[in-house]
C-alpha cells in the first residue's frame, strides 16, 4: 500500500510543509491582519488557514499526479514540476513579505508574480495530465482573491 501511495503521501506532505515551516516565520505578526484598514469581502482571519490547508492538499494531489505520470511525458513534468516548486518557493515567502515586513505593495507585486507562476504552471501540468492542472484552479482563484485583498490593504493603510 506504501508504494501505491507513496508519492501521493510525499507530495501532499512537502505542500503542506510550506504553509507550516512559513508559519513560525510570522506567527508573531498574524495580529497584523486584525490591526490593518481591510476591504470589503475581507474574510475573518480564521478562514485563512483552512483555506490554505485546503489548497496545499489539492497542490500536492496535483503534483503527485504530475510526478506520477513523468513516465509518459518526462519533459514536460519535469518542466511542470520545476514551476510547481517556484510557485511554492514564491508563495512562502509572501507571508514573510505582508506580515513581517508590512510591505503591502511590494507583498502586492510579489502576489502577481506568483499569480503568473501559477498561471504558468496550469499550463504546464495541462500538457501533462488534465485533472492535475484544474486542481490547480482553486489555488489561482485564491490568490487572485488575496490579491485583492493585498491591494486594497496596501491602498488603504
């Protein structure tokens, strides 16, 4: 069962490892979305965690699916893969970006930049395999909600 399941298991645990080894980093400085202007449709804090957690698990189905099928198409996962990992390198430091440094515009342009990483690597797992780049989709959704909010933050504060 192990091996059945194996790289499904090391993928979802190297997604979620982003969120957690990202949070000791600003933990301190989570008050900081309670303190701050916010805009309309600013969900409460509390949702941010859940949502991620959501989304990391999806990223790392998607990705094992990807790993899975190199295989068949070892240029393109493998491409795909090396985008998956910038997205992820990307996304850790975002927090670190808005809460640490209270830079909101720069946190901004940091969120389009991974926006189009993400975009960019939809495409990339698309070639791949299909369900694993819509798997994608709520995690570019996401982002271009938070994008929003980062916005509107960095405007009003």
């Amino acid at each position: 069962m192990w091996k059945k399941y194996k790289s499904l298991i090391i993928s979802v645990i190297i997604s979620l490892s982003v969120g957690g080894l990202s949070a000791p980093f600003t933990m301190k400085n989570m008050s900081l979305f309670d303190e701050v202007k916010k805009p309309p449709l600013s969900p409460p804090a509390v949702l941010f965690p859940i949502v991620w957690t959501v989304l990391y698990i999806l990223m790392g189905i998607s990705s094992a699916i990807v790993f899975e099928h190199r295989v068949f198409k070892k240029s393109e996962a493998e491409k795909g893969l090396l985008i998956y990992a910038v997205s992820l390198v990307i996304n850790f430091f975002w927090s670190i970006i808005f809460f640490n440094f209270r830079a909101f515009t720069f946190a901004f342009l940091w969120l389009l930049l991974l926006w189009c990483v993400i975009l960019y690597m939809i495409a990339s797992f698309y070639k791949v395999n299909k369900l694993s780049s819509y798997l994608q989709i709520p995690y570019l959704i996401w982002v271009t909600f938070a994008g929003y909010l980062t916005f509107a933050i960095s405007i009003l504060n």
